[in-house]
C-alpha cells in the first residue's frame, strides 16, 4: 500500500470501522456525484492494496472507503468506490461484477444515494413548518417536508417524508431519529 500511496499521492486514513484511501490532493471543484460503486462479498483479508489496481482499469479513483470490523481489525466484506466520473462507476461495475478475488466472486453495484426517510404516527394536526422545525432539531440538511392531505380533511394524512440535501444527513437523521 505504501507504494500505491507513494505512487498516487494520495491519503490514506485508518481510523476504527474505517479505511479511507483518497481523495486526489489536486482536485479541482466538488466531490463527483453519483460515481460510486458498492464492492460486497469480499474475503474479509482485502485491502487497498488487492483492489485498487483492478479499480484504476475502470478510470480515476476519487476515494476507497473499507468499512472494517472494529473487533477484528478485519474488513466486513464491502467497501464503497467513488470514481471520477459516471462512465468510470458504470466500467466498475461491467468489469468487476462477479469478478473472483481471494476465493470469493465480488458483486459490484451501483450505490444509490437514499435522500429520503418515511416518518409515521404524526399528530395530524402538525403543518408542515412545525413538522419542518421539529425534525430540523435532530440533524443538519432537511431540505422538504413532503405531506399528503386527508381527502376529506385539511389535516395531513399522519405521515410525512423527510427529504435530506445528501444521503450522509439522510442517515445521520435516521441514526438520531
């Protein structure tokens, strides 16, 4: 891995639960949207080191992160890859879905960014501004409150969706909800 990081100039960051290789120190502008792939099914001895030269077939790797197991120190059979750019997440995934590594065939994906949360047994007299500002207590990026209206009455129908600006607040706020 030393060399790899040697070699790209990129990071890597190990903290508990976590590995996080990248992003590129020379990045211009915003994150990439809607670029990752989910990598699952991996044997629990894989590193940065086994998948990042068959990642880089695909295009421009933006960040790995491997999620590990805090009592093992092993990692739980998945991580998360953001490419560069759509086309590079789409080869990932025609390339390396089914792929076999260490004895196991890796099962890669499109990752789907989860915006939204459903919230039931809502008093049916809350607008949606008091719904608003009580879930805004909990966490950061509530962008709309979403409410169906009782046909016959003008109260909401008791259950609302949360939107969030981005699925870390999304799960952030299912997390402290």
């Amino acid at each position: 891995i030393n060399a790899i990081v040697d070699r790209t100039g990129y990071m890597l960051e190990v903290r508990t639960g976590l590995r996080k290789y990248g992003p590129p120190q020379n990045w211009q502008g915003p994150k990439p949207l809607q670029c990752t792939v989910v990598c699952e099914n991996l044997h629990n001895s894989v590193l940065e080191h086994h998948l990042i030269p068959l990642l880089e077939k695909c295009g421009t790797i933006w960040e790995i992160r491997l999620i590990m197991d805090t009592v093992t120190n092993l990692n739980r059979g998945y991580a998360f890859v953001t490419f560069t750019t759509t086309e590079a997440a789409k080869e990932a995934v025609n390339q390396l879905h089914d792929f076999e590594m260490r004895g196991r065939h890796m099962k890669v994906r499109l990752s789907v960014s989860e915006l939204r949360l459903f919230v039931g047994n809502i008093p049916n007299s809350k607008s949606k501004v008091e719904i608003m500002a009580e879930f805004n207590k909990f966490a950061a990026g509530l962008t709309e409150v979403i409410i169906y209206k009782s046909p016959d009455l003008e109260e909401n129908g008791g259950f609302c969706f949360l939107e969030y600006d981005s699925h870390k607040s999304a799960s952030m706020a299912k997390q402290r909800l």
